[in-house]
C-alpha cells in the first residue's frame, strides 16, 4: 500500500479549512483598539476583499498582498488585499472581491477555490468588509491594475497565520495617538484593517 506524501501546503490548506469554515465569533473593526473613537452612528457601505493563498515553490502556502498606488484617494500607499466596495453588477460581497481580484492582479474568478468567509471587518471609512478566503488553483501571471495597484507582493503562510508577528503599534493622527495591529514583512509594513483582519484569521488557525 503506498502512502500518499503530505506536504505543508496541504497541511497550510487543512487548518486554513478548519480555521475558515469551523471558526465562530464576531467582527472586527479599526476601533477595536481606539473605541473612543467609534461614533455613534454610522452607515456602513458593503465591500468584500479576497485573501488569496497559493502553493508556492517552497512547498508551502503564501498569501497575495497589494501596495496601494500612493495617487488614490482613500488610503494610498498602504498594504491592502484585492477588493473593493459592492458595485450595482455585483451579487455580492463574494462577487464583489472576486470581480476586483481579476481587475487589481489578473486573478480570474474560475482560478479561485473559495474556502469561506470570515465575519464582517468596520472600518474607519465607513465600510463593513467581508474578508473572503480562498485557495488559487494554478498559477497565473500577477498583473497589477494601473493607477490602483503599486506592486503585488506575497508573504508566507507561517508569518501572518503566528498571533506572535502581530504587534500594536501607534501614531498621531490629528493630535491624537490612535494604535493598530501590525505585521511587517521585510520592506512591507502591513498594518491597519488588512492587519487585523490578518490577526483574526491567525487566531482562527492557532486555535
């Protein structure tokens, strides 16, 4: 009888399963660490974003990560996963991400296995974000969304699923100290919402 191999992408795969689809609990949001600055009403706007993970050539899992364009509007420069808010043709917070995967890094939709989402993450800009987790089936060529995209980059699986690479951190911002979960990778500095939706799901795989 011949034993079949496992690799640590198939292990990666199986607590990502597990964590994704087994996993309860509620949201996140960029208050969690600065509560009093949660206003008191707020109308939350739909978006979903994908944490796409593929097999790279270590034999392991590694997660797809953008560089901001630092021309955008709304959060420049900074570390974000591909996705965006729900649009009239969209269905969904799935379809959503999905249809900004394809536009922001070429990532087509037939490409992903969806494993599942995580709960719902607040943020500051008046978003309530649907992280949606899945598996790339084959590679494909990276290609960033001019004017949107600065880079695409990845970082493996075992750091951002360790609850030990996040560390809080803080700045000013208007006079007023606010912190934020971070988890750098080499010249990357990962932080913020991407940040800690990152945290959420490595908990999820700790666990």
């Amino acid at each position: 009888m011949h034993r079949v191999a496992v690799t640590d992408a198939d292990k990666a795969q199986a607590a990502l399963e597990r964590a994704v689809r087994g996993g309860r609990g509620s949201g996140s949001s960029d208050f969690d660490l600065n509560p009093q600055f949660r206003p008191k009403v707020q109308t939350l706007r739909p978006a979903g974003v994908l944490v796409p993970f593929y097999r790279d050539t270590r034999g392991g899992l590694s997660l797809i990560l953008t560089q901001r364009s630092s021309a955008l509007k709304h959060h420049p420069g900074q570390i974000a996963f591909p996705g965006g808010k729900v649009d009239p043709v969209d269905t969904d917070e799935i379809a959503a991400a999905m249809r900004e995967a394809d536009e922001e890094i070429g990532l087509a939709p037939d490409n992903v296995e969806i494993i599942g989402t995580l709960p719902p993450h607040e943020t500051i800009t008046a978003f309530n974000v649907t992280p949606v987790v899945g598996l790339v089936r084959e590679p494909f060529v990276w290609r960033p969304e001019r004017g949107e995209v600065a880079e695409i980059f990845s970082v493996p699986f075992d750091h951002v699923m360790n609850p030990e690479r996040y560390v809080v951190e803080g700045r000013y911002y208007r006079g007023v100290k606010r912190h934020y979960f971070t988890v750098p990778w080499g010249p990357y500095y990962i932080w913020g919402a991407t940040a800690r939706m990152l945290r959420v799901l490595a908990d999820r795989v700790a666990s």
